[in-house]
C-alpha cells in the first residue's frame, strides 16, 4: 500500500486594500498560500480541533482560537505553509491583494 497525496489549487483570493479576507477559519487540508500582488497580514492560531476530515467545515470561536502564535506580512512572492487543522485569518494592509491557496491531502 502506497499513501496517496492528491493537490488541488483551492482558491484565488482578492481583497481590497484594509479589509479582511474570510474571518477566522481552517483548512481541512494543508495549504500553502502564495502572494500573488499587494501585502497581507495573517494571523495563525494553531490546532483547535487536531485534524479535521475533509468536509469538516467548523468556525471556531475566538475563545477557542486564543491569541495568535505567529503573524506575518506577506508581500509578492512570499509562501505561507498553514498546516491542516490550523486556525487563521488575513487581513491587506494599504492595497488591494491577491494570494493563491494551494492544498494538498496527505
């Protein structure tokens, strides 16, 4: 038996200069997110449901996320690995912004 890794690109996000891209949320898979054009800034919260089943579509609650363990500015160019199950957000900075999400099931 060989493990099966299957990729997909999940989605093209743009978003206006200081506004917030989807609120806070998971992946069920593992993402990596390219910057494309403009600057955002993510917050990563970490693990609050240890790995999610794809389909698994539970928004946790601020009080469940906690505080942020890591945020960062990415401008173009830049790659964000969010592991499955972690929680995040993103909000741009001064311009519009447009990032990749590519997933992979593993």
């Amino acid at each position: 038996d060989e493990d099966e890794v299957s990729t997909s690109a999940r989605a093209v996000g743009a978003t206006a200069a200081a506004r917030q891209g989807f609120g806070l949320h998971f992946d069920e898979m593992e993402s990596f997110v390219v910057q494309l054009s403009g600057t955002k800034h993510w917050q990563v919260y970490g693990s609050v449901l240890g790995l999610p089943r794809p389909n698994q579509r539970v928004l946790p609650s601020r009080q469940e996320a906690g505080f942020p363990t890591m945020e960062v500015e990415l401008g173009p160019g830049d790659v964000l690995y969010l592991p499955r199950g972690w929680a995040h957000e993103a909000r741009t900075l001064g311009s519009n912004s447009i990032h990749a999400t590519l997933g992979a099931n593993v």
